[in-house]
C-alpha cells in the first residue's frame, strides 16, 4: 500500500468532507431526525394499535351481530308459530261461524218453506171452496125447483129439531 496517497491534500480534504457529511448526519439525526423517526415510529404503533382496537371492536359487533341474527332467527320461527296457531284458530273460527250462519239460514228458509206451503195450500184451499160454491150455485140454480127447495128446506128444519131433541 502506498501511504504517499494518505498525505494528499485531496484525499486529506474528501476525508475531512466525509467526515464533515458523517457528523452533519449524526447532527441531523440526533437533533430532528431522531425525534422525527420515534414520532412516525409512535403514530405507526398508535395506527396499530388504533387498527387492533378497531378490530377487535368489529369482532365484536360482528359476534353481537351474529347473536342478534340468531335472536332473529328465533324470533321469526316463534312469530311464524304464532302466526299458523293464530290463523289455524281464525280458520276454525270462521269455519264455526259459517256453520252456525248455515244453520241459521237453513232454519229461516226451512221456516219461510212452511209459511209458503201453508200460504199455498190455503190459496189452494179457498180456490176449491170458491170452485166448488161457483159449481153448487150453479147446480142450484140449473137443477133446483121451488118444490124441491121448499122439500130440501123441511128436512133441514127437521134434522135441526131432531138434533135439539
């Protein structure tokens, strides 16, 4: 090795430069350097730490979530439940009300049956009677001479007294 070199005024200077760069670095980094670093340093861990406690805070809301859907989940099958027995009790009742309301209808018409069949025969009746006295009147006045109405009222004059008797 040639120590010729060391003495050079050149290198003697870019030693001097490098030294000058070393120390103004270790400066630089001592006195805003430092600090800078530990200050990111801290926001990092703060942002990691900040992170960890947002997911455990979303763990956690996802496991209340997860409890909740299952709560739902129960409550829909017990309101569904309640749902069929209520409309299982509704069918039963609208059928029992449609049975009494038949039965109801059926003994109103049964009812207005007699009332027409008794409205019915009577007109019957007093059409026949009508008939009948149209007919006897006529017979009476085409076949009845005064002998024999005055014979045809003694014996009812008759049958009266035998029957006061």
């Amino acid at each position: 090795m040639n120590l010729s070199s060391l003495t050079d005024p050149i290198f003697i200077a870019k030693i001097v430069d490098f030294a000058l760069l070393i120390a103004a670095i270790v400066f630089l980094y001592q006195a805003k350097g430092k600090a800078w670093l530990t200050s990111a340093q801290e926001a990092q861990n703060k942002a990691v730490e900040d992170a960890q406690a947002q997911r455990a805070a979303n763990e956690q809301a996802v496991d209340t979530a997860r409890r909740a859907i299952d709560q739902a989940k129960l409550d829909a099958a017990r309101m569904v439940e309640v749902g069929k027995a209520q409309a299982d009790r509704l069918v039963v009742d609208e059928i029992a009300q449609a049975k009494e309301h038949a039965a109801r209808i059926l003994a109103h018409a049964s009812g207005e049956l007699e009332r027409e069949r008794y409205r019915v025969r009577r007109e019957l009746l007093e059409e026949t009677v009508e008939r009948a006295t149209n007919t006897a009147r006529d017979l009476v006045k085409r076949d009845l001479t005064p002998g024999a109405q005055n014979e045809l009222v003694e014996r009812v004059i008759d049958g009266l007294e035998a029957a006061r008797a």
